[in-house]
C-alpha cells in the first residue's frame, strides 16, 4: 500500500468510526464456486459469532466530502478538516488485499454525499458490483442507501450487498429539520419501504425458485442518535418500534451523541456521550424484540424516561407488584419471561423442565437463573414470596446500580 492510499484511509476509516449501525451477517450468500469469501456464517466488525469466533470488517467511507451541513456530524461541508476520496478502484483492490492476508471478513462502506445522492449511491453500488463479479468476492458487504438516490440504483445495490442500512439519525421530524435542514423523514423512509418490499419479494420468489437471486439476504438497519435532540426516551423507542413493526428492520441502533461540533448553538451542551442511556436504551430494545414486550410496557406518558438506576425490566416489574411474585410451577411462559434475572434460554428450560417434576432452586441455579434479582419475583416450593414482604422501593435500593458503576459509563477519546 502506497503513502497516499495509507492517508486515504486513515482520513475515511476515522471518519466512519460514528457510525455505530455495524450488524452481523445473517446472510444467506455462500461462495460460489472459485470465488473467494464466504458471508453465511460471518458477523460484524470487532465481535463474536454464535460458535464464538471473533470477525472484523474493513469500516471505511468513500468520501467524507459531503454536500449537507448536518449540524451533528464531523463531516458536514462547513467544518474545516482533512477530506479525501477513495476511487472505486482502490477500494476494491484494498478490500481483496485485506481479505487475502485475513485482516478483514467483510466491507462496511458508507459515504459522505458528494455531488448529489445518485452520484454518490452509484459509486457505492459500482464499488460492490466491481467485488462481486469482477474479483468474485463472496463475502460479507454492508452498503449505505443514500436518501433521494433513485430506486433503480438502490435496486441494483441489493442485489450485491449483504445489508444495508439508512440512518434516520433524529428520532422526531422536527428537530431533524432544525440539526439537517437538507432531510427529512420522507426522504429516508422511501428507501426504507423500498427495500423492505423487495426483500420480501425475493424472499416469496425463492421459495418457488430456488435459484433466484438474493436481495439484501441479512436484511437492513438503521441508527439514531441519543442526546443531539431533546427527544424523550419513548419518542426513541415507539419510533424504533415502529421500524421493528413495519419496515421488519433487523436492527436499530442507538448512538450517543458525540459533541463534535460544540460551537453549533443548535446542539446541546454536552460535554460526553450519554453511554448509560444509551446503554439503558439496548436493554429496551432487546425486549422488545426478545421478551415480547411493547414499547408503552416500557414507556409510556407516566414514565417517558428509561430509569438510569435500574433496567428497563426491572422497573417494570417494580411499576406493577401486582403481577408478581410469579410461580414458576403453573405461570405461562410469557409471564416468566417478565421475570427479571430470567433470559429468554431460562425460561424455555423452566417451561420445559416442569413438566418432569417442580422446579426447585437447584434446577434455577443449573439454569443460571440471576437468583439475587429473581428471588424478589418467583415462588417455589424452597422460596416463599418476598415481593408480599418487601416494599418496591427497598427491592430498588438493594438493586439499583450501584454510583461508582455508573461512573464507568464515560466516553473513550476519540482523537
């Protein structure tokens, strides 16, 4: 690699490290036969799959020019930093380079807006394409669909890339026209409904035919971003509920807002990202996508802030005594998924388990039950119910976190 290549990417590759909407594969595509790279079994930059292989991906931008003025992004046209634009070329070739000597599985590629939207998706799309047919590169490809692009282009991409993904970025309309006056929520859902109606075409016509093509096999994303807006909580989540619901996205992602541009009055006084509540923010999600959940279970007018203290589950076990404690010899399994200290594979095994005799501590244990959190909640024949014994607001003291543990939730330098 070449000094002008190696700053190239050391710009790109800094500038793409706010994206946080990295995803794992999911995907269906294999090899084909003398290709190189296989998708199926891989998962996303810098984590761990199912079997507990560690995978990484090359996470660049083409371009970090870009033609808006967004007033929370690094790269909006009004700041004054390095920019750099890779060719097409460079980057395939960087690619199939990393691939070979195994630093990477896979491509995450995104872009600033340079010109206009079609120029700038068609770039991307010809990157992809140049990968799969050219060099026969059957692995892992995340591309960005760039609102107002057209809908051929964006087509096109599909059938080439893995995932892809548009970030919506703020949560409400409103102050999305006030950080970006350039976008709008129309803007970014059309590609969004674009491609959750093609991939559920092409899903139906592989079922008739088994060798029609895939389009976005892993399925699209999206990331918002917590703590540039004055956005609540619920606004956040029944939005992402919403994605979940209609658009079937496979993932939302929840960024901290990284003061990067602290001279813009529109944006709030932080000095950190807001970790915790992002963090908070990811518990939520995952139940509602895992725990059967809904988002105004969780949120709602009375409490449209998740509590920084304690978990999304937890409070709301604490909200409503009057469900617990569970018996988790008779209570159905929704109900026990409710539970807090309980997961998902728990309360299969406890569903399960039941039917060969009552559950009992040892069995919750073997389980890897979080007895310390689900002792205040269940019922057993060995444990009487406490929830009756001890008022909500001492069960919050004893679990709440603890000061110093929130304390670690503080933001890496970035520079």
């Amino acid at each position: 690699m070449n000094e002008r290549i190696m700053h190239k990417l050391r710009i790109l590759a800094d500038s793409a490290k706010y994206d946080v909407s990295c995803s794992s594969s999911g995907s269906g595509r294999t090899r084909a036969s003398g290709g190189l790279g296989d998708a199926a079994p891989l998962g996303c930059c810098h984590t761990f799959t199912e079997d507990g292989r560690c995978v990484s991906l090359l996470k660049v931008l083409l371009t970090n020019v870009c033609i808006y003025d967004c007033a929370y992004c690094i790269n909006r046209r009004s700041n004054d930093i390095p920019r750099a634009t890779m060719k097409v070329t460079e980057l395939v070739d960087l690619t199939m380079s990393f691939y070979r000597r195994n630093y990477i599985e896979g491509l995450f590629l995104s872009s600033g807006v340079i010109r206009n939207p079609d120029y700038t998706m068609e770039a991307l799309l010809r990157v992809a394409k140049a990968l799969r047919t050219e060099n026969r590169f059957g692995g892992y490809i995340h591309l960005k669909a760039i609102p107002g692009a057209s809908r051929e282009l964006v087509h096109e991409a599909g059938l080439y890339a893995d995932r892809m993904s548009v970030n919506i970025e703020i949560p409400s309309e409103n102050n999305l026209t006030l950080l970006a006056p350039e976008k709008n929520f129309t803007g970014v859902l059309q590609p969004m409904n674009q491609l959750k109606a093609s991939i559920e075409e092409y899903r139906d016509a592989r079922k008739k035919i088994k060798k029609a093509p895939l389009f976005v096999p892993a399925g699209q994303s999206t990331q918002l971003i917590v703590g540039a807006s004055p956005d609540n909580d619920r606004q956040i989540l029944t939005l992402a509920s919403g994605f979940y619901n209609v658009q079937n996205l496979k993932r939302v992602y929840y960024s901290g807002f990284i003061p990067v541009n602290a001279y813009d009055q529109r944006l709030p006084a932080l000095r950190k990202a807001p970790l915790l509540r992002e963090h908070r923010l990811y518990q939520a999600d995952w139940l509602m996508r895992f725990y059967e959940f809904k988002c105004d279970e969780i949120v709602n007018d009375e409490h449209p802030q998740l509590d920084s203290d304690i978990d999304p589950k937890l409070a709301y076990a604490l909200r409503h005594p009057h469900l617990f404690p569970v018996d988790l010899n008779t209570a159905d399994y929704e109900m026990i998924l409710r539970v807090p200290g309980i997961g998902v594979q728990s309360a299969k095994l406890i569903v399960y388990n039941r039917r060969f005799g009552h559950i009992t501590l040892a069995h919750l244990k073997r389980m890897r039950v979080a007895l310390n959190r689900a002792k205040y909640f269940i019922t057993t024949r060995e444990l009487p119910a406490q929830l009756t014994s001890l008022q909500p607001s001492l069960i919050r003291r004893k679990l709440q976190l603890p000061q110093e543990q929130q304390q670690q939730y503080v933001q890496l330098t970035l520079f």
